[in-house]
C-alpha cells in the first residue's frame, strides 16, 4: 500500500470484485484451445489435400501408395556350378612311380638323367664303379672252365673203367670211384655256374635302369657320389638315386569331410582347375574312395582321375576338383554361364514370358525367352544377363514403370 492510504473492509471487497473480473473462465479458455487445435488441424488436412492434387495432377505416385512387392536375385552361373555336387582342394599326384636307387654299395661313375628327363623302361639312368665286380665275373668265369675241363676228364675215365670192369681186368671199386669222381666234378661245375651267375648280376646291379616309362621328377645324387640301399651321403633315407613318374597315370587325390562323403559316387564326373594352369579347365571322374577315414581330421581320402591330361601336368600342383550331378552334361565348364529366374517370378502374356525388373523404385516389364526348367527356375536364354532384381509372387495389377516398396 502506498503511504497515505488505509484499509478498510469495504476497500477489500471492492478489489476482490475487480480481480474477479479479470480472471478467465476455465470453460472459457478450453473452448478456446480447441479451437486453435482445430484451426491448426485443418490447415495440415488442407496443405496434404493440396499437394496430393498436385501430386496426381502431375501423374506422380506418392511413396506412401506404392505396392510393396517381394523380390528376388536373378543368378548367373556357370554350368558347372549349376550341376556342382561338391567342391574340394586337392593335390596331383603320379599314381605309377618310382623311387630308384642302387642295390649294391658304389660310387657313381655315369649319371644320365636330369630333373625334367623323359625316360623309358630298362633304360640306363646311372652307372656305379664296377672294375672290382668285374674282377670277380673273370675270376668265376675261369673257376667254370677249370671245373668244366676236370668234368670232361672224370666222364673219360668214368667210361674207360665201366669198360675195363665189364672185360673182368678192374675191380668193382675201381669202377664205382671213377663213377664218384664223376658225380663230384658235376657238383663243382654246378656251383661254379651258380658263382658266376651271381657275380654277373652283382655287375649288373652296377647298372642303374629306369623301371619304367616316365619323366624324372626328382635327382638326389651327384656324379662322383658314394650311394647304397636304404641312403648314403647326400641321398634321401630311401636311398633314392632319382624319383620318376608316370605323366600317364596323373590322377588328383582330395580330403572330403566325412559329413559330405554321401554325395559322391563311383565314375561321378569332376572338374579339375589346377593353378598353376589358370586358363584350362580338366575333366575326369571319381575313380577311388579310399575305404579307411582319418579320425584326426574327420576326412576321407579321394582319388579323381584326369581324362585330358597334358604335359603342363606334374605331381604335387594344387588344385581344386568341382564333382558334378551324375547327369551333368560333358561340355560342362567354369566359363559358360547360365542366367536362372526364379519361377514365380515368371508372367505369361499367352505364349510370351515376361519378368518385372526393379530399378529406381519402379518396375518395369522385360520380355525374355526361357529355356529348360531347373528345379524351382528357369534358364534364361535371353532378355536377361544376371543379377537383376526381380518381382516374385503376386504380378497381376503391375504394370510397366509402377512405383513399388519392396519387402
């Protein structure tokens, strides 16, 4: 209160009245809220109106009436995987070969192969010093001929006494140790051929041959080197002199996991891509699987062989083996691909094939031409190159360069 002024009852009452007045209605100020609500409400209904006008006015569809669709992925593969079983990692290998080395203890005068050699059977790969075996096939071979000379003379005398006995001029005794002496020089001479004969072959093991046909893959001696059965110097604990392998036998052995085993069969075709041979596809068939497991590895070994093999092939290259349907066609490979369309995303205008492709947000219709059916598609032999994403399920309603929500 300023100063100069009092209080009264009736002052009070007075400023009641005037503040009441001033006070809004509570009915009042709600009434006027809704008001403002509704004011706003129709301003927002009135601006979409307007812009859906607009909107179909200029032939544009709205995201929020667009169709929501189910798509899928059209594939592209190549013949090979269409028809793929299973794929593994392998090794080649030369399923007949050889590890040849000396029989007899030597030091090798002559060595005729290299790493890379062809070789045929029986033909001479290295000789080892022999001059001491040589001395010994001279010494048994002159043995032979004394033995044989002193078997000559026993059958003489042996006679000369049967005869004698029979005109009564020699005792029986003297008639039956001629024919001792006899039976004795034959022994001799037997075991005479028996030395020689094993003096010959102890030479002969000189000779070192190949056991058959192939290419030298491996050489583990040096000229001038001391070898023997089972490793010396610088050979390996084989005693292998060289390693060779047949080319014609290259077959490829892989581990398949015990859980995929069931997939293959006998005569299954494959396809091998070696690579170190990038740009050749090979072709062959399961040959052999290996009747015994690895339990470490929970593996079972296989062999495929190579039914086109060429001389770029050599043992122990990495490769991959792709096994194929039983019904896989031959002229199946990597590189031919083959675009597949799901069924149901296949229209039909009479005879005609269409599919819906979307891009940007719209489909649009794309004739194609369809060959064979593969299970729940079909290939595509043109309209179509892969990858493309297409429109499955329900197609009525849809129509070429519709703006649709995919799922």
């Amino acid at each position: 209160m300023s100063h100069g002024q009092s209080t009264t009852p009736e002052n009070n009452e007075a400023m009641q009245r005037r503040l009441a007045s001033l006070r809004m209605d509570p009915e009042a100020r709600a009434s006027r809220s809704q008001r403002r609500a509704l004011v706003v409400a129709g301003g927002v209904a009135a601006a979409a109106a307007v812009l859906v006008a607009l909107a179909l006015g200029l032939g544009v569809r709205l995201p929020q009436f667009a169709r929501r669709v189910q798509t899928a992925r059209v594939q592209a593969v190549t013949s090979a995987e269409a028809a793929a079983v299973l794929t593994a990692a392998g090794y080649t290998y030369a399923r007949r070969k050889a590890s040849v080395g000396a029989r007899i203890v030597g030091r090798i005068l002559e060595l005729k192969v290299d790493e890379g050699d062809t070789v045929v059977a029986g033909a001479v790969i290295a000789r080892l010093d022999s001059r001491d075996l040589e001395a010994a096939v001279r010494e048994n071979e002159a043995r032979l001929a004394e033995v044989q000379a002193n078997l000559a003379d026993a059958k003489r005398e042996n006679e000369r006494q049967r005869a004698l006995f029979d005109r009564g001029v020699v005792p029986e005794e003297t008639r039956d140790a001629a024919a001792t002496r006899l039976d004795m020089a034959a022994a001799q001479v037997g075991t005479a051929e028996a030395a020689l004969a094993s003096a010959r072959a102890r030479l002969d093991d000189a000779t070192i041959r190949s056991p058959l046909d192939g290419v030298v893959i491996e050489r583990n001696a040096e000229l001038g080197e001391m070898v023997a059965p089972g490793g010396f110097t610088t050979q390996q604990s084989t005693g292998a002199i060289v390693r060779i392998a047949d080319p014609a036998s290259l077959e490829v052995e892989a581990d398949i996991n015990e859980s995929y085993i069931a997939r293959l069969r006998l005569e299954q075709p494959a396809l091998v891509q070696v690579d170190a041979v990038p740009d050749r596809v090979y072709h062959g068939s399961l040959r052999q699987i290996v009747p015994t497991g690895d339990r470490q590895k929970a593996v079972v070994q296989v062999k495929v062989s190579i039914d086109d093999r060429d001389r770029r092939l050599v043992p122990d290259m990495g490769c991959k083996v792709t096994f194929l349907e039983e019904s896989a066609p031959a002229t199946a490979t990597p590189g031919a691909p083959t675009v597949l369309v799901p069924g149901a995303a296949v229209g039909r205008d009479g005879a005609a094939a269409h599919v819906f492709v979307l891009r940007d947000g719209k489909v649009q219709k794309t004739p194609i031409v369809l060959g064979e059916a593969r299970g729940d598609a079909w290939v595509v032999q043109s309209g179509l190159r892969g990858g493309e994403t297409v429109v499955v399920g329900r197609l009525d309603g849809l129509a070429d360069g519709q703006r649709v929500r995919a799922d």
